[in-house]
C-alpha cells in the first residue's frame, strides 16, 4: 500500500483530499497546525505539526511515498490583502522546509497548490479578461504577498527537480468552493461569504456585496479539485497547470445564483470601499484537457447547492449557540 503525505489536511482542500486518497485504498498521514474544523480526521494518521520548522516537515515525511503539499498561511481577499508579510513569512518557511524534507527523504513525487494570484495584474484588469494561460505568469507581476510567495515556490519546485531529480507537480487553483470550508471569520472566499450573508438574511432583505459586483471570477467545485488534483499527480506534467472552471460568472451573478437556492428576495448594497481583488479572472484550460484528458464539470450552480445548505446550517446552528448563551446569562443574572 502505497503511504502519502497530506498536509494542510486541517483544511478545506486537504480534509476533502485526504478523504478521497483514503476511499481510493492510499494510507494517509494527515499533518495540519490544526485538526479539521467541521469534520473529525479522516487520515489513517493525523499528526498535529507546525511546518514552519524544519525538524517537523522530516516528521511528517518519515516513511511516505508521495506527498501532497497543501498546507499555507492563507484566506480570502480581506485577509491575504492586509496580512502581506506574515503569509510570505509563514509561507516560505513551509515551503523550503517541506521541499528540502521531500528530498533528504528521497520522495517519489510532491506536489505543490499554487494559486491563479501569480498571475500578472495587468492581464486581469477588466470583468471580461482573456482567459489566462499557464505562459502568461512571465513576465512576472502577481499578487502582493500571496502571490509572490507561491509564484517563487513553482521556481523551486522547478530547480528540485533539476538539481536534485525530485518529481515535483505544480497545480494553480482558481477559486475553490464547497461544504466544509470556511465561512467567517475574515478568511472566507466569496462563494461562502456571500452564501453566509444569504443564509443570515431575511425572506425579503439586501446583503453588503464588496466591489460594484461586475467583477468576474471563475468557481470550482471541490470534487472536481481533489478529482484534478489526483490525476496531476498521476501525469508525467512537470510544469505548472490551471485547475479550475473556464466560465466566468461576475460576484452579481454569484449573489444571484445562492439567492435563488435560498428562496429568498435579496438586493444588494454595494460597498466600494472594501477589497475586492483584481477586476478579472478566468482559467484557460487549454493544456489541462491536453495533459490530463478531462476538466472539471460540476457547475456553480449545482456546487452551490451543497454548499449554500451547508452553510444555511451552521449559521442556524452558530445562532441558535448564541441565543442558548444569551438565556443562560439571563437566567444566571436573574438568580444572583
């Protein structure tokens, strides 16, 4: 049986991952800074490790054929915009770390998640942006931060294997949405944002919509990620490869697509003021189906389905925790 390496199983992508490689016969180490937040651990063996130290990424590589490296320091864009230095800081620790452990202990392949923030601003400056191709992150101008980090780490991924012969395979996500991820906090993305501010909406109301709503993104479904995800790592691809959704939908028609699930009227008001990234971004999925023979299916609104009922019960959950707090209080104050 062959053993695989998880990390950032804690999280969104890595929890369904992990699940997936298990359900597939693969024994998995699942190792996070933190254990699953929405779900109990599905590794075959969870180990709590923070990857910004060099002697716990050889911790977690011990024994382990193959790894997949999802672990960062990340969120969305409210977050990765105000939290430049410490995502760049925390985020190459991990990744040096991690590459250097995958070759003192002679893995078989690492893969590495990149991001669609390396590629360059200039090319994303419209809601109807060209589509961007992997050859379109050079000359390089990505994201502040964030993007910065991941686009340095696909160079070293590169120079591991041909210095040292390290397998490396480099996925670049495009908006990744689904149950299980995170929906407050500051760290959300916008699929679980805008479905958290639905589902805490009256029948009739309006929800605060960062931006003017006219900018455009692509959305992936998780299934179809951890499905891209495997069969990357399966090819003989060496170089970075998109994996997302090639429709690109604007944050109005997101807002849309989740208001009509839930049933409810909703306006939007808009705020200018806030984060809302670049004006647009779509993936070319050229060379996905080339090199893998397929590309993902799922349509946001089937993936928003699960996800907005998902979501649509924890807030009614997290509500209901509050207003027990708040009884118990009253009843507390009452008796003293």
């Amino acid at each position: 049986m062959k053993k695989v390496l998880v990390t950032g199983a804690g999280g969104f992508i890595g929890h369904h991952l992990t699940k997936y490689l298990v359900e597939k016969g693969y024994w998995v180490r699942g190792v996070d800074i933190k254990l699953p937040e929405f779900s109990s651990p599905v590794a075959n063996e969870f180990k709590l490790l923070d990857l910004r130290r060099t002697d716990n990424c050889l911790e977690a590589v011990s024994g382990i054929d193959e790894v997949y490296h999802l672990a960062a320091d990340m969120g969305g864009i409210g977050y990765i915009t105000q939290e430049k230095a410490g995502i760049a800081a925390n985020n190459t620790m991990i990744n040096v770390h991690m590459l250097e452990a995958a070759r003192a202990e002679k893995i078989d392949r690492f893969l590495f998640s990149s991001t669609a923030c390396i590629y360059p601003l200039h090319l994303q400056t419209t809601p109807d942006v060209v589509p961007l191709k992997e050859e379109d992150a050079y000359p390089a101008s990505p994201e502040e931060g964030y993007g910065w980090e991941k686009l340095y780490m696909e160079k070293l991924c590169q120079y591991f294997n041909e210095d040292y012969g390290l397998e490396t395979r480099v996925v670049r996500f495009h908006n990744v949405y689904g149950p299980l991820g995170t929906y407050q906090g500051g760290r959300e993305k916008s699929p679980a944002a805008i479905c958290r501010k639905i589902a805490l909406a009256k029948q009739t109301d309006s929800i605060e919509v960062w931006g003017d709503g006219k900018q455009t993104r692509s959305y992936m479904y998780i299934d179809d990620c951890v499905e891209g995800i495997y069969r990357l790592m399966r090819s003989e691809h060496r170089q970075p490869l998109n994996l997302g959704r090639d429709r690109m939908v604007s944050i109005d028609v997101l807002v849309e697509a989740a208001a009509k699930i839930s049933g409810k009227e909703i306006s939007k008001d808009y705020d200018l003021s806030k984060p809302q990234g670049v004006r647009g971004r779509n993936s070319d999925n050229s060379r996905l189906r080339e090199v893998l023979s397929w590309e993902p299916s799922i349509t946001l609104e089937e993936g928003l389905i699960s996800t907005y009922r998902w979501i649509e019960k924890r807030v009614a959950r997290d509500s209901q925790i509050e207003q027990d707090a708040k009884d118990e209080t009253l009843v507390s104050t009452s008796m003293q």
